[in-house]
C-alpha cells in the first residue's frame, strides 16, 4: 500500500508540475523508434497473453523531451496492457506526417462502446468498477499524457474511425 500511495503521490506532483507550468522542457533530437522499443520490451512479461506488434523498421525521430515522451509512451502502454484482454491485439503506428509525428495506440477494448470518451483523458477518471476491477491505478495516467502532449503543443485524442481503443499523438 506505501509503493501504490507513493506512485500516486509522484504523479500528481508530476501532473501538478506540468499543469502548472512548472515543469521544462529540455528539448533534443532522438528515436521514438528507440523509446517505443525500450517500453514495449519493458512490459513483454506483463503483456504475454496479448499480441504486441509494432513495426520499427522505419527509424523516426522528433525533437522532443526524452524523458516526459518516454513516461508519455509508458503510460499509453501500460493502459493499453491492463485493458485488453487475453488473446487481444495491441498496435503502435508512428509515421511523420510533415514536420509532425503522429504516435498512435491501439488495443482491442471488451465494451468500447460504454465508454464515455469525453471523460477520457480526465484527471481521475476510471470506467466503472466492472471495468477497471482488478486493475491498479488512479484514472490519472491519460490525464498526465494529455498535459505531457499539450506542453509540447500536440494534440492527444481518441480516434472514432477505429473499433478498438485509439489514442494518438501528432
């Protein structure tokens, strides 16, 4: 219970301090590919009973914060890992659209439909309790991804023209 509260205590310092400003960006030119790679293999024991694919075989690199990015690509793969079921599909597409990326996460999602997606990337916000049983957090992950894209002057949204869940970054 002290690790989970701790974890809690660190993200709403962490969203605090990018909503209010106070976090800086340290801007510098590195693989996405890389960072996406590093997180997927990170997270191959908890995600064995689901498929990862990602292709890397085209190298793409931004200019961005490393460290606010790679916490960014966590989040997105720790959410896709805890709500797709046994035997779904998780996809990650980054491709450079112009001068922009755009980072998309896909996952197969039991009853997208009942989920209300203008509350999605809201600060506490979790489904409910038939949802999100058995599954650890606070429903503010997708909120601190929302503020990490903002502070880079992205835009973080849910795609509708996909059945399964699809958040992206461009």
């Amino acid at each position: 219970q002290a690790k989970r509260l701790d974890s809690l205590i660190k993200s709403l310092l962490s969203l605090a301090k990018v909503e209010e400003g106070e976090t800086k960006i340290n801007y510098s030119e590195f693989s996405i590919t890389k960072i996406i790679q590093d997180e997927i293999n990170e997270f191959k024991s908890l995600a064995q009973n689901k498929k990862l694919v990602y292709d890397n075989s085209n190298e793409v690199f931004i200019s961005a914060d490393v460290n606010s990015i790679s916490q960014l690509v966590t989040i997105f793969i720790d959410n896709a890992v805890k709500y797709t079921p046994n035997g779904g599909t998780i996809k990650i597409v980054t491709e450079k659209v112009g001068k922009n990326t755009k980072i998309q996460f896909m996952n197969n999602c039991e009853d997208i439909d009942s989920i209300n997606t203008k509350k999605l990337f809201d600060r506490f916000y979790r489904e409910d309790k038939a949802r999100s049983q058995g599954k650890n957090g606070y429903g503010i992950g997708l909120s601190i991804a929302k503020s990490i894209v903002e502070m880079h002057k992205g835009k973080i949204e849910r795609s509708e023209e996909h059945t399964s869940e699809l958040q992206s970054l461009a």
